[in-house]
C-alpha cells in the first residue's frame, strides 16, 4: 500500500532533506551535498525564493517505509517575465518502483492543473541555480560539487513512460588546460586592456564582498533570457553569496572593471572538492570538514561555477582578459583540468569556448516537459 503525505513539520521536512543519503547509500558516483546546504534549499525560513514561489512537498510512504519524494514549485517572477503557465518538479527522489515514481509525479500534475497551470516541466528548482535535469550520459563518471545530482538510469524510464518529452539537454565539458595562453586569446586581451578594461583579481573573500551586489545586478541583466532563470532579489542575492562565498578561493574569481570602474563582466571557479564532500558524507563536523580542504590542496581540476559579460560590450575581448587571468591561477596551483559546469545546448558562444580547447563532452542532463491541459 502507497500513500502520499504532504510536508508540513520539521520532522517530515528533515526525512524529505534525508532520503536521497538511503535512495543512494550504495550509488558509487553520487555526490552527497552538504546537510545544511540543503535545508538552505528546501527551508521556507533559510529560502527567500519561496516569497514569489507556490510550493508543495510529498513524501511516498509504503508500508511505513519513505521510499520517495517530490517538490513542486509555480515559479510566478519566471512565469509572468516569460509569459508562461509551468509547474515545475523538483528533488524528485525513488528507489526502482513504478507505482511510486508514478504516484508522485501525478501528484505534482494534479496539483499544478489546480493551480491552473499548462505544462510540468523539470527537474527544475527555483531557478537554473539549482540542481537541474536528469543525467542521461555519463553515468560512470563522477559528479563534481555545485552541478546536480547523479541519478539513476531508470528515472529517464519513468519519466519518459509518464509522457514526458525533451525540453532541452545541458552539457558538461571537461577539458585540458594547455601549458600556455594560446596568442589568439593575448591578442585578443590587449585590445580589451588598450580599450580601457582591466581584470581585478583577488586574495582575500573579504575584499570581494563590496562587488557582490554589482555582480548579482549584472546576473539579474544578462541571465534573463536563459532558460529557468528568473531575477534575483536583493536578498536572495545575498543568500546566495553568503551559501557558497565561504566555499570559494579569491584567485578564482575574477572581475572586469570598465574605464569608469563599474563590473561589466565576471568569472567565479572552484578547484575541483568533489572527492573531499565523498569522505564527508554531506557533514563537515566535528572533523570530517577536513577531507574538504584535503581535496582543495589534491585536486587537478578547477570547476567554472558562474561568469558573464554585459551584453552591450561582448564582442569586446573580455572573455579573453579572465580566460587569461583564471588560467595563469590554475597553473600557478598546479591545475591540469577545466570542468564547464553546465551549459544548455543552444548556448553556441559558451560551447565554442570550451571547443577551442581540448575537450571531451562527459555528461548530458536532460529536461523535461509535458503538456496537463486536458
């Protein structure tokens, strides 16, 4: 027997946050996220995206067992700016069972006709921040920190089984940093610099926090046309900062300053800590923090996270200044490797970037839409 419980207490958000770490206890490739960085997800008071978002958890129980889980959320900055009616799923976690994988996605179905909306899309959250889409290719190699989650074959299956088809596919690329800046890239990046543009680099976090708001306003600016983004609030803005800041190393984060000092464009990148947040098992106390900055000092791979470039000015070189500037800090650590982080397939201009190195495309998400108008 199957039923479906709604989240309402802490207790039932707590097994909600909790069941993925028993789903994949014995999931070689999957990358356990950090405890409390998922209640700063799926906690209504930690998470100011819920203010503009409707949003339901269930919980599948079967035979007094938790053996699922599933979001939705109505995402109303993303559906007015983009003129659309979509429910989306999210955090959609089983074991191989039909009934519950499909009981928990009607459940998302029926709710979001309720709510008078068209299509269910996803896995999707509350913007392309989040975890997104299931993997489809590249199942044997691991899961790198701050991408999404390594699920399992058969949640393509179920999904596909319930009628869902493609809505778009994201791409992540590893490839080989060269020994040296290829002459195009320097080329390039002394018109930018001759044109009054200049990188700033940092060594210190501190030092990086009065440009937060200007790096979040340029987002907000050029983001907008990517798919699932919706605009960030000032202070979802600063959860955000204030989640992954004290994560990252300053001499990968690089700014673009114009003549009149204002951030026109930006690159943020993290050495490669997957294998440390593996030891960890999503704690960092009382010790197990320490396997993190073990995996900082051992680690061969940077991981790009977030970067644009106004888009007023992005036929200016500027790409080439901190594609300069965060390749000479990844030889200076030692670094051999460069992860894309996720990129959708039709964006063109990131992908040839990525293609001008040496490269390979190691994984595929896949997301996915169905209409539920009757």
């Amino acid at each position: 027997m199957i039923h479906l419980i709604e989240v309402k207490t802490k207790k039932q958000l707590k097994q909600f946050i909790m069941l993925p770490y028993t789903i994949h206890k014995n999931h070689k490739e999957w990358l356990p996220p950090l405890i409390s960085d998922e209640w700063k997800v799926f906690d209504k008071l930690k998470n100011h995206s819920f203010a503009h978002c409707d949003t339901i958890m269930y919980l599948a129980i079967k035979n007094d067992e938790i053996v699922g889980r599933i979001m939705g959320i109505i995402n109303h900055t993303y559906n007015t700016g983009n003129k659309e009616n979509n429910v989306r799923f999210f955090g959609l976690e089983c074991y191989d069972d039909v009934a519950v994988f499909d009981m928990l996605i009607n459940a998302i179905e029926v709710w979001g006709k309720q709510k008078g909306m068209e299509t269910i899309i996803g896995p999707l959250g509350f913007s392309d921040k989040d975890p997104q889409g299931f993997l489809i290719d590249g199942f044997k190699d691991p899961i790198t920190v701050m991408v999404t989650n390594h699920s399992y074959k058969y949640m393509i299956q179920h999904t596909e089984r319930n009628g869902f088809k493609k809505k778009l596919d994201v791409f992540q690329y590893r490839a080989k940093i060269a020994d040296k800046t290829a002459a195009i890239y320097t080329r390039i990046a002394e018109r930018a610099t001759r044109s009054g543009f200049k990188v700033l680099e940092f060594k210190k976090s501190k030092h990086v926090r009065p440009y937060v708001t200007e790096v979040f306003n340029l987002i907000n600016k050029t983001y907008k046309d990517i798919y699932g983004f919706a605009p960030l609030s000032e202070i979802e803005s600063k959860e955000f900062s204030e989640r992954f800041l004290p994560l990252l190393k300053p001499q990968y984060i690089k700014l673009v300053l114009d003549s009149s000092d204002r951030v026109v464009a930006f690159v943020v990148a993290m050495p490669d800590i997957s294998e440390g947040f593996k030891k960890a098992k999503g704690k960092l106390f009382p010790f197990r923090f320490l396997h993190i900055l073990k995996a900082f000092k051992t680690t061969k791979q940077l991981n790009l996270l977030l970067g644009c470039v106004d888009e007023n000015i992005r036929n200016s070189g500027l790409v080439a200044l901190m594609h300069i500037a965060l390749l000479n800090a990844a030889r200076k650590n030692n670094l051999t490797v460069l992860d894309s982080h996720l990129i959708l397939e039709e964006n063109t201009k990131m992908r040839a970037v990525m293609e001008r190195m040496e490269h390979t495309i190691y994984k595929k998400y896949r997301i996915f839409e169905k209409s539920i108008i009757n």
